[in-house]
C-alpha cells in the first residue's frame, strides 16, 4: 500500500469553480551519466538535462477533458492521472491539454519525468492558487518532513475571504512543489520504485548529483523523502557545477525498452540472487563517487572511463542488452567512453565522442540512429 504521510492538500478551499487561463511550460529531458538503478538504493547518481525538451499547453475546453485531443484516461496515462488527482479540483473547469516532446519515449531520456514537470507547472498556471499576503491559501505544503503517496483527506486549512486572491500563470508556479508532485508521479506510475533523480533535473536544469560523497564543492539544494509501504527513502539533492569545456555527447538508438519499473523488477530480482551482481551494485557506488570527483576537476577522460566501469557493473546485474554490448564494443576506439543510460534493457546510449568521423561510420554500418545533445541547460521554463 502506498501512504500518505505529512502531505496537506489545501486546493480545495473553497466549492467553486475556478477560473483558468491558457498556459505552457516546458521541461527537458535528461541523462544519467552515473548511478541508475543503484541511486534507488542509496548510491551517487549524477544526472545532467539535454536539450530536447517536452511542452504541455493548458487551456479551458467547453467539453470534456481531452489529451492531445482524446478523452483522457488515467488508467492508460497514470502519470497524468496522478498529477490531475492532486491539482484539478472536481470542481475545476474542463482542460485541454496538448503534448508536444522531442523527448524519445522509452528510452531511458526522462520522457516520462519531462512530462510530468511540464504538466505539473502547467496545470498550476492554468488553474492558479490562492494566496493571502506572503501565505499560500492553496496546493501542497513544502514543509511537510514526508512527501507521500496516496489518497489525501485533510480538510482545508482556511477558508478564503476578500484578503485572498487568485494568482495564475508562472507566479502561480513553485519549482519545489512541482519536483514534489512530479516525483510522486513516476512512484505510483513505478509501484513506488522512482528516486526524485529525473524529475529535479528536468525542474532545475544543469547538473545535478543524488546521494553526494561528502564533497563540499557541491551546493545543496533539497532533500526528498518519500515513504512507500511504510519504508521511509531519502535522497540529498546537490547542484554540480562544471567549469570544463561545453558538454555534449552522442545518444544512440539501440531500440526500445521495457518500463522502467519491469527493468527496476528485473534487476532487483538478479541482484537479490547473485552476489556478483551484489558487488556490481555496491561498486556502482564507489565508482559514482569517483565520478563527482572527475566532474569536479573538469577530467573529461577520467569520466569516460568511469561510465565504461558503469558499464560492466550495468551489464553484471542484467540492465544492458547483446546489441548495446555490441555497439559500445564497435565504438570503443573512436569514444573517451560510453554507457547505457536510464533503465535498461534497450533504449539509448550514451556516448564522450573523440574521433567523431569515425564514429558515426561506425554507428551508420550498424544501422544505429543518433543525435548529438548539449548538458547542462535550462530546466522548467513557464510561459
């Protein structure tokens, strides 16, 4: 069971209903440089956004709900489900929603996570919040120690009066309390298996590390606690400052891939009965921690290497496929190095390209569709 705990839901203030103004928002997807699965569990993960972003427009329909012009199904869209659960009131006024991403779908890009921060700030500004001087009369609480799942009952806190107004549109929008829902999301999308790794990057942009060694060059930024089947998880979330040359790398398409929670299933499961794949996981730790460290001396080879000894321990406890194997065994010689990314099984690759001719002859004798990205931009933007 999914429980809620130290959650207030205060939308619901007053029985009426609420006017809405157009919106958009936009957020990026992203790249786990170090850390998937084994940032679940505790261990360092460093996530960086790409320049490829998702939009979600927001505007009152005069029918019924509709997704990119269809009925909307929570059952086949649980993230926005989640999302709709905790911002549209039932009496708010029908939506219309639209969905524009050049995030890939399924392949370990944070499509899902992108999604849900545009759709989380989107909804916020379409439908707005009260507020009452320097108090928000309405949305969820930051100061709660214990962000949860679930359904939520708590009766509204105030009643509004002629001192509260109604704000809309990105002054609407709080960064902590859409990274906050957006979390909560993926985990009820992912049986309660999702760090807040995805979903803060795509909110905040740049560089972000999960689960720091203690390093003081790293700016703390938040700390995420959520609580699933009464376990309480905790995750430190750091800002990564890099001072090297302009990042960017080569994704390659090696085909889709299975959920993210049927991959997190899958390596549970191996790591559970292997103890090599044990040590792979405890080593993805260490490993993460060396890394922070090369990001922060700007080592650009010493990364590339580290994503390689990712790699192996990515491979040991069953992420990695026989063509993504291949493919980083083909590109070895023209790569400072290169790992899967996201959860496995499929989707895409990462890749420090070196000799770049070379590679994409590589990748083209292989029938491999790519893109090259930036990291390290913009995260939510609201318009």
């Amino acid at each position: 069971m999914l429980e809620c705990v130290g959650l207030k839901d205060v939308s619901d203030v007053v029985a009426m209903m609420l006017p809405a103004t157009p919106s958009i928002a936009s957020a990026p997807g992203k790249a786990i440089i170090f850390g998937e699965h084994a940032v679940v569990r505790g261990a360092p993960a460093v996530v960086a956004v790409i320049n490829r972003r998702t939009t979600v427009k927001c505007q009152p329909n005069d029918g019924p709900w509709l997704i990119d012009g269809h009925p909307f199904d929570p059952v086949v869209m649980p993230h926005l489900g989640s999302l709709f659960r905790r911002l549209c009131p039932q009496w708010s006024p029908p939506l219309r929603l639209e969905i524009d991403s050049e995030v890939p779908m399924s392949g370990g890009l944070g499509s899902s996570a992108a999604l849900c921060v545009a759709a989380a700030a989107a909804l916020r500004a379409c439908l707005g919040r009260w507020r009452c001087g320097d108090e928000w009369g309405s949305g969820f609480s930051t100061d709660a120690d214990v962000f949860g799942l679930g359904p939520f009952d708590d009766p509204p806190l105030h009643a509004p009066d002629e001192t509260w107004t109604l704000i809309q549109g990105s002054e609407a929008v709080v960064p902590d309390e859409v990274m906050r829902l957006a979390h909560v999301a993926e985990a009820e999308a992912q049986r309660g298996r999702a760090s807040p790794t995805d979903t803060s990057a795509s909110a905040l942009g740049g560089l972000i590390v999960v689960n720091p060694p203690d390093v003081h060059e790293l700016s703390h930024l938040t700390h995420r606690t959520l609580s699933v089947d009464g376990a309480i998880q905790n995750w430190d979330l750091h800002r990564l400052t890099w001072d090297g040359p302009p990042l960017s790398c080569w994704f390659v398409d090696t085909g889709p891939a299975p959920s993210t929670s049927e991959m997190v299933e899958l390596v549970n499961e191996c790591v559970s009965g292997h103890s090599e794949a044990s040590a792979a996981m405890n080593r993805m730790s260490d490993l993460g921690a060396v890394g922070i460290q090369a990001f922060l001396e700007g080592d650009v080879t010493a990364i590339g290497q580290i994503m390689d000894d990712q790699q192996d321990c990515l491979r040991t406890f069953g992420a990695s496929t026989d063509i993504i194997d291949r493919c980083l065994e083909n590109v070895r010689p023209f790569v400072r190095g290169g790992k899967l990314t996201g959860a496995g099984g499929g989707g895409y690759v990462i890749l420090v390209p070196e000799d770049e001719n070379r590679l994409a002859e590589v990748l083209q004798n292989m029938n491999l569709p790519w893109f090259e990205a930036s990291l390290g931009g913009e995260g939510l933007r609201v318009a």
